[in-house]
C-alpha cells in the first residue's frame, strides 16, 4: 500500500506540473494569475496533496465504522494510517509557512543589522540539482534577479554541478589508467538520500584580510564548501564578479560535443516544457520529487 501511494502521489505532482507547464485556460482563470507563480503553485499543490490524504483516511475510517468488527480491530486498521494525520499536520503548517514568509521573501538586507559581524544573506538559491539549468538558472539568479528560489531534480547530477561550479568536494583528478586505492572522495558524502546545494549571495564589510564587496558562497548539505579556484573573501567566500566570470566560461553542449548546429540545445525531456519556460525566465520554480 505504501508502494501504490507513492506512486499515486508522484502522478499527483506530476500532473499538476504538466498543467502548470501547459497554463491551460481553466486552471488559470482558477486560480487568477497569467504567470507560473511559486506560491500559488505550491498552494495549489499542497492543497491537493492535502485532499488526497484526507480522501485516503476518510475511505477506512466509513467502511470500517459500518462493519460488525470489535472496537479493537478497528483501532488497529485505523492506527495504519496513523501517519496520514502527521502528514496533514506537516502540510498544513508548510503551507501556513510559506504564505507567512511570502511577504517578506524578497527583502533583500536589513540595513538595520548592517553593523553586525555575521554577514546577512540577501539572496539564497537552493537547487536540487539539475545540470541542464545551470547556466541559464543559477548565474541569473544569482547575479541579481529573484530571491529565494527553488529548483528540483534528481540529486545524483549534484557532482557534475559542483565539480562545473569549481566546488572542492573531491581530491585531485582520477586517473584514466590505474585505480588509486584508497581514495578519499565517496559520492554517498555529498549526496545521501536526498541532497541540496545552496548558493547564498552576501554583502559583507571590509575586514582585515578582505574589502566589502558583494560575495558568493556554497553549501552542500548544509555544509559550506570552498571554491577550489578562488578563496579571496571572508570565511573563503568567492567575490560576486569572479564568480560571474567564471561562470560565462562554463562550456555549452556545442562546445564539449561538438553537436551539429541543427540539433536540439536544450536536454528537456526531463521537464519538458517547464525547462524552456525557466530558461525563457518565465518560470519561478519547478516542482518535482
């Protein structure tokens, strides 16, 4: 049962992803908004998954209060869906969150907390990793457009992402002709069962072995990790320009591949639609898992 509810609820978050891929007309005139917008989609979302849940325990709890059953067994069956309830609760206060928070999610620095030690990050991008949007999703975003935003993919593309990012997560190159033993570097450090990589944007004052200036660093797992290639600003952190720079020479597909110039530029078959429209900038953030 747990194995069929999964994959109810992954057809679930998938199809309501193609509809927002696909903005049919209903569903827009619904829910009152031209542009794919985070917060209705994931009230949206969460709203159904919420109705889903609900329609799953409200299912046993008839059938079984009709039957000619002892009290006991029924409280049995009924504690199977125990965890339903704690679901609910999850959801309903992940929803009270991110409207509560909606208002002030693009507040960039409080110029009041100025003064403090502790740089503040103005804008924080976390990315469950996708290697196809990293060009055209994490260099816009973090050079300046919008804050605190999400993209979803399958965590085994977070190595190839760090290691395109200059990201120190591994020792020096392989070998292509021996198997050097024992190697430090084991994929399952930087992606267990799930992993994010976040990248905060900071402005942080001059201190005695920097100049305040606008910098970037890289959490993996809630673990900041040094750039590899440079290290110049407070707490090893990459000053904004340098990243930039190093971030228009990240080769594109045609380059690596030396792809005919008829071929398709975009890996979207994973997305689909929803990959076109972030990279055309009309998408605020993909949901999927």
């Amino acid at each position: 049962m747990r194995h069929s509810h999964r994959f109810c609820r992954r057809l679930d978050d998938s199809l309501l992803a193609a509809l927002f891929a696909r903005k049919l007309p209903q569903l827009w005139a619904i829910l009152g908004d031209k542009r794919f917008n985070q917060i209705v989609f994931w009230n949206f979302t969460i709203a159904v998954d919420i109705l889903f849940d609900v329609t799953i325990i409200r299912v046993p709890f008839i059938y079984l209060w009709r039957l000619q059953a002892p009290l006991r067994l029924k409280s049995t069956v009924w504690g199977c869906f125990a965890a339903r309830f704690l679901n609910i609760a999850g959801l309903i206060w992940l929803l009270v969150e991110i409207n509560r928070s909606a208002g002030t999610g693009r507040q960039l620095v409080d110029s009041s907390r100025r003064h403090e030690r502790n740089p503040i990050p103005e804008y924080r991008y976390r990315m469950y990793p996708s290697p196809q949007t990293l060009v055209p999703t994490i260099h816009s975003r973090v050079l300046g457009f919008d804050a605190n935003q999400n993209n979803n993919s399958h965590d085994a593309n977070i190595t190839p992402i760090a290691a395109a990012l200059g990201i120190d997560v591994s020792e020096p190159h392989l070998p292509n002709d021996t198997i050097p033993f024992p190697h430090t570097y084991h994929t399952t450090n930087v992606v267990p069962m799930g992993s994010h990589l976040t990248l905060e944007r900071m402005t942080c004052n001059a201190t005695a072995l920097s100049k305040a200036g606008v910098f970037v660093c890289a959490i993996i797992n809630e673990a900041l990790f040094p750039w590899s290639t440079c290290q110049s600003g407070p707490g090893f952190l990459r000053p904004l320009a340098n990243y930039s720079t190093m971030i228009r020479r990240v080769p594109t597909l045609e380059e690596t591949c030396d792809t005919p110039a008829g071929y398709p530029k975009y890996l979207d078959f994973f997305f689909g639609s929803i990959i076109l429209q972030l990279r055309r900038g009309r998408l605020v953030s993909a949901y999927y898992y």
